[in-house]
C-alpha cells in the first residue's frame, strides 16, 4: 500500500458520533461502522482484514501503540489519545476506549475499540508529551522513549490510561458516554 503523505488539515469530528472497530486479535480489522469509514475515507471492503495501523499518523509515538497493545493484551483496558491519518492525508484527533471480548473460556477473541473526538484542550495538552517522545525516539530509539514515558507517568503517579482520564475530566470529557455506548453496542 502507497505511504500516505500527512496534509496538516485536521477532519472536524461529530462530537456526537463514535467511530467503531472491531480487530482480531493480530489488530486486523473485521468490523468498521459506517462512521469509521466515511472519516477514514476507506470503502468498507478497503478496511475489512487490513491491519489498523494503516491508519497510524507519523506524529504519533510507538511507544503509545506498544502501551495500548501490551494493555488489551492482558485484557486491561486502556484509554489513549490517538492522532490518526485518513486516506487523504487529512487526519483527526480521538479518545480511544476498548472493550476486549473473550470466549467461554476466557480467551480473547476480539477487539472493540470506541473513539470520539479529543477536544481541543485534550490535543493542546498532549501533543507537547507526543512530539517530545518522537523526538526521543528518532535521536536515541524507542526504549528511551519508553522510559521517558514511564518517568513521566511515574512522577504523576498514575497510568497512561488515568493520566488520559484526568484529562479529560479537566476538560470536560466524560466516560460515562464511553461506557453507554459500550454498553450499546456489546
């Protein structure tokens, strides 16, 4: 698949709307709703068995993605912010929250992941962290990234997923949309 040159221009989200996939277990993706492919600018059939990274945006650090994966993994939730790329090269801000489905027998089977849009002040807080870790990783490789994370995190006292949701609740995000439409939609 061609490399996707970013634009700069942001797509304006429905804060009203969720975007919703579903991945196996390998992150290929086996469901798409009808929101997810009109802000991606995939048809339906482009995104059904391709990988979700197919939409990952240059800006955004690997350390993140190996955070979520490690996460829903081991069957822990985790909310991230999340700078993807359309098709077009336009790209769009969210708030990612996941449901992990298991088999009667506690394996996991699949992925749900529920984005809506990050509010701007979510984004102006974030991007600072995210261009710093970019830069860590392009000059001294991803394991300082990751440990810069961690200090970070560290001297917060908290998680990844409950420094996401302290944002977002001083911004004014509220998870209880997440859970409702989770809830919906399971």
């Amino acid at each position: 698949m061609k490399k996707l040159l970013p634009t700069g221009v942001e797509i304006k989200l429905n804060p009203k709307k969720y975007i919703v996939s579903k991945t196996d277990i390998d992150g290929n993706i086996i469901y798409a709703n009808d929101y997810f492919t009109e802000i991606s600018g995939y048809s339906e059939s482009e995104l059904i068995g391709s990988p979700h990274n197919i939409l990952r945006h240059p800006d955004m650090p690997k350390v993140i993605f190996k955070l979520m994966w490690n996460s829903i993994q081991n069957s822990k939730n985790i909310k991230a912010v999340v700078k993807n790329l359309a098709k077009d090269g336009r790209h769009y801000w969210i708030i990612t929250d996941f449901d992990i489905q298991k088999d009667s027998s506690g394996n996991i089977q699949n992925y749900i992941a529920y984005r809506q849009v990050a509010s701007k002040n979510i984004i102006k807080d974030i991007e600072p962290l995210y261009k710093k870790l970019l830069d860590i990783e392009s000059k001294y490789g991803y394991s300082e990234s990751e440990k810069y994370l961690t200090e970070f995190l560290e001297r917060r006292d908290m998680s990844y997923s409950q420094f996401i949701e302290d944002l977002a609740k001083k911004k004014g995000f509220s998870s209880i949309l997440f859970n409702s439409m989770k809830k919906l939609l399971s």
